[in-house]
C-alpha cells in the first residue's frame, strides 16, 4: 500500500475553473457565492475537496445533545449562497443521514439559496427494490433528503442507477472508473492477457465500459444469493486461463462476494487477480478475508474513510476521489456540463 492516497491526473488540470469560481465569489454578488460544509462522516475528503477547490470549509458546529440527539449551528451567513454539504452516509450510516437531514435543514432557515448535497457514498442503495414485505428504503432516503430541502445531489457509483429516477431533482451519478482506469493503465499489463470481470449481471455496464477503455476482454460471474450478504458463484462466462483479471464493483461490505469470484477465476486458471471497487465498506471480517486471499490487489476509493486495520493491509491500493467531486461542483457552480467527467 502507498504512504499516501493517490490523486488522478485525469482530473488535476481545471486551475481555470477554480479561478473562475473565486472570481465570482466577492460578497456584493450574494447569489454567486459557493459555500462548502461537511459533516462527520468523512472529514478528510471533504479537506481534500476544499484544497483542490482552494475554498476553505464553512464554520459549523456538529455534535449531538447529551440525550444522543444530534445538535447542528451554521456558524456563518450563508444568505443567498449555493452550499454544497459533503456527506457521504456511511459509517454510522443513521447518523451520517440525520446529519446531511438536519445541515440542510439550518442552511435553509439561515436563507441559502441552494443546497447541494454531495453524497460521496449513498447509503441503503441495495435496499433499491422491493422483495416480499421489504421497504424500498433508498426510495425513502430520497424522500426524506428532498422534503429536508436538498435541491441537487451529486452521488457516485449508485448500486443501482436507477436510484437516481426515486429523486425528483437534478442528481449526478459520477463514476470512478476513470479513476481506476488511469491507474490500470499505469501497471503496464499487457492487453492480450488482460480481462475485466464483472462480479455479476447487475455490474456488467460497468465493466465493459472499463473493457473497453483498456482495449481488454469482458468475462462475467453470474451467482444467486441464499440470503444477504451471502452469495454463491454458479456460473462464469469468459476466457481467462492465463490472464490477469480485474473485478470490477460498486462495492465491498463482508467481502464474501469478491473472495467468492477470486476462488472461482482461480478455479477456471486466471493468473492473477485484481479488484477494483469504488466504496470500501470492509464490514464483518472483510480485512481477514482479503489478506487471506489469492487476490493480487485491491483498489479501492476514499469515498468512505477506510480504517486502520484496512490501511495495514499490502495489497491495498487507495485513490482519491476528491478532484473527481471538486471538479462536479465546479461545474454545477458555473453552469458547465457534467459529462465530460463520464467516460464515453
């Protein structure tokens, strides 16, 4: 593992854009103002989003009364500002949800004129469909950010893309396939013997948007879940005696999906086997599992803080997210179009 999280060049060069967005910042110009706050979910993305914005964090207070309630103050005028709140819902992810809730709550009492929320990582996104007498509770967290006050949402790698139709707002879904891409592509791995996996049918338009970026061949795992949380491979399309792979997910919780689909490219004779995975949840046992695995390397992003025991870990490579973000509330601030930062 690096010393340091990595950046991407891909997404370094928008200085132009940074000066424009200062330029229209002065206060007799209220409705051009860009302001940025964070909760306590991930602190040190919204730092790194600041720097490459050199626009400093807003003045807050976020703490929780001595009953467990969460307490919030904006500590400075907002009045006629767009403010962007970072808050990705992980962790303690009913916390991290009340916090984004309650923020935007005081940004709208204390007159700012939108609110953006930049939701690196957005939480019960597997609870996106119905099963039996099951909630469909990303629904409701749409529900809730929406009569909370949000006017826009700025998200990446939703499980499910179609969690973007539960808003009736304008919601970005930015992807770190460009991230991981660039890094890939650094490796220097021969492109004959390269294959890019998808875990599974849900992911397979993620992974072929990598395959093709690479110039490499797709394979895909198809699998059945017994229960949450658990799944069992049943079937793997694609050649990859001999290869060197790349499973390609939104994300990693207990790890048992991904060390499932290492033992299966194993099974079928992959050479070696990499991940790339966008949200690092590592819940349960997931560190013990990895280390204990035939896999390669792990990429993964800084859209959740990843721990200490995680960190620790050799084959664990992060890369930052936080210019991909800065660069999507550039854009949103002067009106410039989102899709240059998608892959075509």
């Amino acid at each position: 593992m690096s010393d340091n999280t990595s950046s991407n060049l891909i997404f370094d060069d928008f200085s132009e854009d940074v000066t424009a967005l200062k330029s229209l910042s002065p206060e007799h110009t209220p409705n051009h103002r860009v302001k940025l706050f964070h909760g306590n979910s991930n602190p040190a993305l919204a730092k790194a989003i600041s720097d490459s914005l050199k626009l400093p964090l807003g003045k807050a207070m976020v703490t929780t009364f001595a009953n467990g309630e969460i307490r919030e103050e904006i500590k400075e005028s907002v009045r006629g500002a767009r403010v962007f709140v970072i808050q990705p819902t992980c962790g303690r992810v009913n916390d991290s949800l009340m916090e984004l809730l309650i923020m935007t709550d005081a940004l709208k009492r204390a007159s700012a004129y939108q609110v953006c929320a930049v939701i690196p990582y957005y939480g019960y996104a597997k609870q996106e469909k119905r099963l039996g007498r099951e909630p469909i509770t990303a629904k409701l967290v749409a529900n809730l950010l929406t009569t909370a006050g949000v006017d826009r949402v700025i998200t990446c790698d939703l499980h499910a893309a179609a969690i973007q139709g539960f808003f009736d707002i304008p919601v970005d879904n930015l992807s770190a396939i460009p991230i991981f891409l660039e890094y890939i592509k650094s490796k220097n791995i021969n492109r004959e013997d390269l294959v890019v996996v998808s875990p599974d049918a849900g992911g397979v338009t993620r992974a072929t948007k990598l395959a093709e970026q690479l110039g490499a061949k797709l394979a895909i795992i198809f699998k059945r879940r017994p229960e949450p949380d658990k799944s069992t491979v049943i079937d793997l399309v694609g050649k990859v005696a001999n290869k060197t792979c790349i499973i390609v997910d939104d994300m990693i919780s207990t790890g048992g999906t991904l060390i499932e689909g290492v033992k299966a490219l194993k099974r079928h004779g992959a050479k070696t086997v990499y991940a790339a995975v966008t949200h690092a949840l590592f819940a349960s046992s997931a560190v013990k599992l990895i280390n204990k695995s035939a896999l390669e390397e792990l990429i993964v992003t800084d859209t959740i803080p990843i721990s200490e025991e995680a960190k620790k870990m050799k084959k664990l490579k992060i890369l930052s997210v936080a210019n991909l973000f800065a660069q999507a509330i550039v854009r949103t601030q002067l009106y410039k179009p989102i899709s240059p930062l998608f892959l075509k």
